[in-house]
C-alpha cells in the first residue's frame, strides 16, 4: 500500500512540474513590429512552397519531425514544449511572429538568420509550416 501512494503522490509531482513548465515554456514574447510583419512571399507558388518543404526538412525535421508534431530524433533530448504545427494554437500565430521566432531562437531553439540566411528563405519555411495545419 506504502507503494502504491508512493507513486501515486511522485506521478502527481511529476504531472504538476511537466505543466507548470509547460506553461512557463509556452509564453514567448514577439515585439509588436513582427506580429503585424506581413511575408513578402507568395504562398500559392509551387515551386517557392518545395522550396519551403526542403528547408524544412533539411532543418528542422530533426527536432520538429517530419509532420511538426514535434516528434524529431533530437526531440528527446531538447528540453521543452517542441510544438505541434498542426494545431489551431500553432496556426493561429501571425506569419511575422513565426518569423521572429524561427529567426531570433530562444533556449533549445536556435537562431535560424545563420543556417537559413536568407530572410525570404525562412518566409518559405513558413508557408510550408502552414500546409501542416490540420
């Protein structure tokens, strides 16, 4: 019995700490210019959209999967909420916001102004991570 409310109690303890630091993980402060930022890059575009799909998968299917459901090989070692790019909350973001974010980084998420150097690169980036919505 001892044992049973033993992990009773440290699965409580667990299940406290993994939302408490979810919810510390999941505010991210974007400045007012890039929520409002418009991208430049035609979405529509085929050819621009395999573009943003190669960069994706180049960069970013490691710790985000190949769907974004935040299931890469690397993902278990990151620390952290990786996201769901399907979701509502996720789609819900401003172009401009997941621009800043893919661009500036925070914690186990790098800088991608390096890596993807070019800004209209990562604004393809972007129109790929909308065909993932569900």
């Amino acid at each position: 019995m001892k044992n049973v409310k033993l992990i009773a109690l440290m699965s409580i303890a667990s299940f406290l700490f993994a939302s408490f630091t979810v919810l510390i993980q999941a505010k991210w402060d974007v400045p007012a210019k890039y929520k409002s930022m418009k991208n430049p890059t035609d979405a529509t575009d085929k050819e621009s959209a395999a573009e943003g799909k190669a960069l994706f998968a180049k960069h970013c299917t490691s710790c985000h999967g190949k769907k974004g459901l935040g299931d890469g090989s690397k993902a278990p070692e990151l620390k952290g909420d990786l996201g769901d790019f399907t979701s509502a909350v996720f789609q819900k973001q401003t172009d401009g916001e997941l621009f800043y974010k893919m661009s500036e980084g925070r914690d186990d998420m790098p800088s991608f102004k390096k890596k993807i150097a070019e800004d209209e690169d990562r604004w393809l980036v972007i129109n790929y991570l909308r065909t993932l919505k569900k």
